[in-house]
C-alpha cells in the first residue's frame, strides 16, 4: 500500500518543530470552532489549524469528489462515512497543497487568513458523533493484573481470555473532548468488611490508559465482517482516557460488569489519527493460542508502535510521568476486535468508537492504570514534589500523549487531557 | 394531574374496536412511511394512522407553538427534546380534532385524504435515533430464577440487588422495529465438559419479555437527576424484545457481562405510548427494603398496571400464548432507574432507551423467557399443535403484546415481533 501523503521527505511551507506530532504526514481531522464562532472540520499542521470548509469553499479540493457541505459539519460522521477512497483523495490534496513548493495557497494571503488559525485560538470539539461505544480488555498484562491483584480464579485469566477480545458496551453520551473537566463522581461504595454500602464521592477514581479506532459504516444488520477485511473499516485513531470509579465498580459489577463506575465520563483526544498515517509504523503482532478460524489473521504485522506516556500534572504544576507503555502491546488487534464484534451480525456504524482497554506494558511501572500502579492502593506512587499518590486528587490533570517514531518522521495524538474537580455539592 | 386528552368519556369520530390498543386516549407516536414513500411522524387512532406533518402543515396545530418541521423527520428525537409541555399541548389538540363533535377535519374529505391512512398501508419505522440504550435486570422474579437456575451464590441474589437498579449498556446500533426478521446469530459456544469453544450457530437463541422507556435530554454532564423529578423526563414506553443467544452468553459473560450474546439485536414496538396516556393505571410499587436516599421516593405509586402477554407463533401459523406477565412486577421504579443512571454525573439525552429487564412474574408460567420457561431446556415446554420447546426454533415468530385497561379504557401497546430466519452461510 502506497500513500502520497504518508511520504517521508516531504515539507510543508508551514512551520513544523522537529519534535511535532503533526508534520505534513500526518494530516488528522478534527472538529473545531473559530474564535468568530464558525464550527468546522479540519486538519492540522505544526501549530497551525487548517480549516477545510473554507479550503473546500475556495475550491482546493478541487478535482476531489466531495459533496458541498462535505467539512461545514459539526462531526467528522459524514466524511468518514463517504469511506477509504475519499480519505485518501482527500489527506493526498492537503498534503500536495501544503507541500512547500505549492504556492497555491502559499502565496494567497487574503486566504491564508480565512483558512489557517493558531492552533491555540480555536476550540476544539469531539470530532464525531458517536453512536455505540464499545470497550475491550484487549491487554494481557492488564487483565493479568487486575486477576492477580483480586485473586480472581486464583490469580489467572478466565477461560475465554484467549479465545475471544473480550469487550463490553460503554456510554456513549458521557464521551468528552480532551480538556473538559472531570467531577469527581457520587456512588454506591461497600467499605471494607462491611455488608451495607454507603453513598458518596469515589475515594478511588482513576484513570484508564487506551487507545480507540472510529469506524466508517461498515456492514448491514445480520452480517459479520471477516478479520481480514477489517481494517478497511477503520478510519483511524484517539487517545482514550476511560475514567474509572474503582470503589463503585468493585461494589456494582456482579453479575453485569461495570455500569455507573465508567458511565460519568471517557475523554479521547481531539484529532483523528488515519489509520493511513500510523502505516509506517505497523509491526509484528504478539502471538497468539491457536484461534477459531473467524479470529485467524492472514498477515502477521496486525499492530503499530505507538507509544504512549502519561503524566499526571500536580495543581501546583509539577509534571509527572507516572506510565510509559505502548499500543503495541495489545493482545488482541483491531481487526479481531471488529470481527468478533460483528460475528454475531451486530452492525456498525460511521463514528462508532472502540476502546482498547487499559493498556499495560509487562513491567508494573509501565501498566495504564493507577489501580495497577498503586496496587489497588498498597503501594502508593511518590511524585515529583514528595506527595503520593494511590487514586487521583483533586485538582491533578491526567494528560495522556501518543506517538511513533522512526528516524525520519514523528506522528502523533497531540495530549488527551482531563483535570480532576471536586464532587459537587448535591440538592 | 389532570391530562384532558385522557378522558374516559372521549369518542373519536374514527371508528375503533373495543379491543384496540388505540382509542382516542391513547395518541402514541410513531415514525412511518407511507405507499408515497413520504417519511412522516404520525400518531394511531384504531386502524388509521396519522400524518402529523400534513396534519400540521395543514394548520391543525394552530395556537400550538412549534417549529415548521417537528413532524417531516424520521426520528421522534426533536419532538422529544421539545419537553413534556409541547407533548402534552400536541396530545390535547389531537384530541380536540379527533373527538366526536369537531367537524373541522372530519368534514374535509381533501384533508382527511393526505392525513389519515389505513395502518396496514404504511410501514412503520424505528421512531427513535437511539443515543444510548441501558438495560436494567429489575425483576427480582427473574433475577431469582437465574440465580437458582446456575446455583450463583447459592442460589440467591448477589448482596447489591436490593440497594441499587443494576444495569449495562447495551448495543443501540442494533435495536429494529417490529416486524425486522431476526436472523440466528453465530458465536463462540463451550460445549458441555469441554474446555475449548466451538464455532457455530446459537443453538439457545431466546426472547426476553420487556419494556423501556425513552427520555427526553434530562440533564448536563455532570449533574445527577433527583428520584423524584425523574419522571417529568420520561416521554414513554415501547415494548422491548432483548433478543439473547444463552450459549453465547454462558461463555463470554466473565468478568464483563454479556456481549455478543446479545447485541445482534434488540426489536421494540413502534408505536411509543406516552407515560401521560398510561398515568390512569399507575398503580403501588412493589415493597422496597431500606434505601439510600438518592433512591428514596416520596411517593408509593411508581409503577403501571401493564398485562404483557407473549406469543409464540409456529411456522404453520399456530398461535401459543406462552408467557402472561406484568410491568408492575418490577421491583425497581422507573425513577430509580433514571437517578441511578445520571447519579454519577452520566448525561441523558433524548431519544435514550432504558429497558427493565426480562419481567418475570412469581410464577414459572409467567416468566419473560424461554431460558425460564425451560428451566434452561430441563422442562420443554409442549405448544398446542404438540411440538415442544426449549429455545426458539427458525421459523418461530415472538410476538409480545402490553396494554393496560379498565372498566371504561383499555391502553396498548400494539404488538412487539420478530421471527426468527435460519444462520446465514458465512463466506
């Protein structure tokens, strides 16, 4: 597979650092709004937020196929419907028109000013609209953990594991843009040895390190994908932070999984990373038990490496990174998760999200969640500023940062971020 | 509350049956498409639906306040978010025109041509954009049975039951009207005293017998609902057939909840019947034990006296009523449900399905599925042309029916089906 935009050596006329997740390869989508207040989708590039209904207006797409009102939307779900073909027409035409030897909008300075903003005067939006959320526990060391950790089936993996990806249906209205502020949520808590529970705010709210892919319409009602059609589905990529209520999930979750411990809120971060752009970056999957043959994947190299790293940011500022992990360590690949998803017939739909799970790397030190990190809370984590940490305070701020890395090009997620405030007073 | 359009004493000048699930007080709405293949919102009156959008295009709505388009849409969801005020307003002046003594349509034949339509003539649609879709387990009949079913916990309910609405989220992608075939789904299944699953068609594909209800948008992100203001965002109800694959369920259920085993499909009826048309038949909820107080309601009557009778219909036409069941067999209250929901901060929309749970009632003969019924295939059931059931067989088609009724008004549902087609030959 050949992708012009995806090419290493170009440049663009805009200014990109060298340490950017967004040079001219990249070329994500998003949803943002100017400060006049128009909504738009677009892209980015550097430090510069490109809008494509202008662009598309004044006629830069012009030999592409697009309907009119293709990018004045307020979520990406039409465009990602309209499929690969126009996602590619469309990445390669910005690409060419950015390149730094087109002076087409170059030299267009009465466009340049309707067209590219500082990315820090626009306000990003969710990009899609999303229809069902589903979530999987595609990490081994993850689910490993948290069996060892509650002695489940004396510390190892249930039966299914590893017969299936394992997911389960999250809340979709709940899902929040990078930047919104996460109050701490009220529940049902049972304390320890004790046989009633009580009703308050989660003493042990965390954080959940995934990544998500967002689908295009994929397949009708009553028809499975196969697994090796799969990524011709996905669009592309965000940073997930799945937030958690540890005490509510440990009380609600039998028989029915987590349900109020999740549903408060799920950050993901503003820009789409195509799934076109992470090409370069694909790698060997880790292997696998031998599967049913609707999970058997023809080509080996079914994951990317992306690294992921989190930090938490103290109210005083201090910058921690408290996990080093990275995508590739996931068990189960997208297109598994999609398969089996859609084996049953369930259908999918433009701007469906689907979570990872927490991903955690082999080392406790690399795990994506503070219930991993603390130990449940036996091994409180000590920060920067001497202050420890087993749950999330008040006032931290969770930024969640993802990119790959060769020797010739950087693509990344920008930061998925969402700071903790306090529960709000109840009526 | 004093709603005028639920006047016991109200005729239309349509004609309806006694039996109908449709008089004059009812005035559901739905979505459908007429043989003009124009997409409308429409009400039922007997056998007659209704155009709401020529209805209103043609000035019926006068001293109504409401835009130009509320009813030329193919979802409910506007209407909805338009609040409990416009639907009471809408439900009144329907009323008022189709009452007796108003000749204003009724002498208008032209009008009475573009408005009014044999139901048999249109098709009804899904009359909601589902945003999200909860299913709660609130039956403690049938939560009862499952447990001793499985011997989970000895035989009785996990000790959170009783002190919160448990619930999951469910799959809104595939929720389908009435009348959508269902095709037998494929899945992972564990033979018995096996340890390795097998690939195949579900072998314990099953109905569950429920209701749900939608909602209008209820509150911000972050903020909970209180119990007793829940019900001032419930529009109505449909009946729910949470189709559910057992064999699928048993194995994937650890430690998640079910899945695959259910998301290949949900059906709901198509015609929502408003919680104000349904208020003459609340009724006193079931004794509850001690609660927190986010749960607590001032008052007793939060339940509806709703007959739910189940239906299974052979291939050669044989009608078998297999399942008499009651909405007010719920043990947790509507409200509850929609505070449990939202206490965590969970934000509600319109067009938000919340189903009860299979409604089981205190005998095995009333329980709400065939998992039930067959006491998980132990006791097949024996249908009137002497075949025999444990699960549903292809060509069987489930009908659910709800209505409430009195001495003066009877209040339905419509009916809820689905029949099953054979597994599809996968590629």
């Amino acid at each position: 597979m050949k992708i012009k935009a995806n090419n290493p050596e170009l440049k663009s006329w805009l200014d990109v650092d060298k340490q950017s997740d967004f040079p001219i390869q990249n070329i994500p989508f998003g949803v943002f709004i100017t400060k006049d207040d128009i909504i738009t989708i677009g892209t980015r590039i550097g430090e510069y937020a490109i809008d494509l209904g202008a662009f598309h207006q004044l006629g830069y797409f012009d030999d592409v196929p697009l309907t009119d009102d293709m990018f004045m939307q307020d979520s990406l779900n039409d465009f990602i419907a309209d499929g690969r073909k126009t996602w590619r027409l469309v990445r390669n035409k910005i690409s060419e028109v950015f390149e730094i030897n087109n002076s087409k909008l170059k030299d267009n300075a009465k466009h340049k000013e309707v067209i590219i903003f500082d990315v820090n005067e626009v306000e990003m939006l969710l990009p899609i609209d999303i229809g069902d959320f589903t979530d999987f526990i595609s990490s081994k060391n993850h689910a490993q953990n948290v069996a060892k950790m509650f002695n489940l089936k004396n510390g190892t993996l249930e039966s299914n594991w590893h017969h299936m990806p394992l997911g389960f249906n999250e809340r979709a209205s709940s899902v929040v843009v990078s930047g919104t502020p996460i109050k701490r949520p009220y529940g049902q808590i049972l304390p320890e040895n004790a046989t009633t529970p009580v009703f308050g705010a989660s003493e042990k709210l965390d954080m959940e390190v995934e990544t998500a892919f967002i689908t295009t319409a994929a397949n009708h009602f009553g028809e499975p994908i196969p697994v090796n059609e799969a990524e011709e589905y996905i669009f592309g990529l965000v940073l997930l932070n799945d937030w958690s209520s540890r005490d509510v999930q440990r009380w609600e979750s039998k028989p029915l999984g987590p349900f109020s411990s999740k549903s408060f809120a799920s950050t993901v971060s503003p820009w789409i990373v195509t799934l076109d752009a992470l090409e370069p970056f694909r790698c060997e999957s880790p292997k696998q038990e031998t599967l049913l043959p609707y999970l058997q994947q023809e080509n080996t190299k079914n994951t990317f490496n992306i690294t992921l790293n989190t930090y938490l940011e103290t109210e005083n500022g201090d910058l921690n990174l408290i996990s080093a992990s990275n995508f590739k360590n996931i068990y189960w690949s997208m297109s598994q998760q999609l398969a089996h998803q859609t084996i049953n017939g369930c259908n999918v739909r433009a701007g469906d999200l689907f979570g990872s799970g927490t991903i955690s790397g082999a080392n406790i030190e690399s795990s994506g969640s503070l219930l991993e990190l603390s130990w449940n809370g036996e091994n409180p984590i000590t920060l920067n500023d001497k202050t420890q940490r087993t749950f999330l305070n008040d006032g931290d701020n969770v930024i969640l940062r993802g990119f790959c890395e060769n020797e010739k090009v950087r693509i990344g997620f920008g930061k998925c971020t969402g700071k903790i405030k306090p529960a709000i007073d109840l009526k």
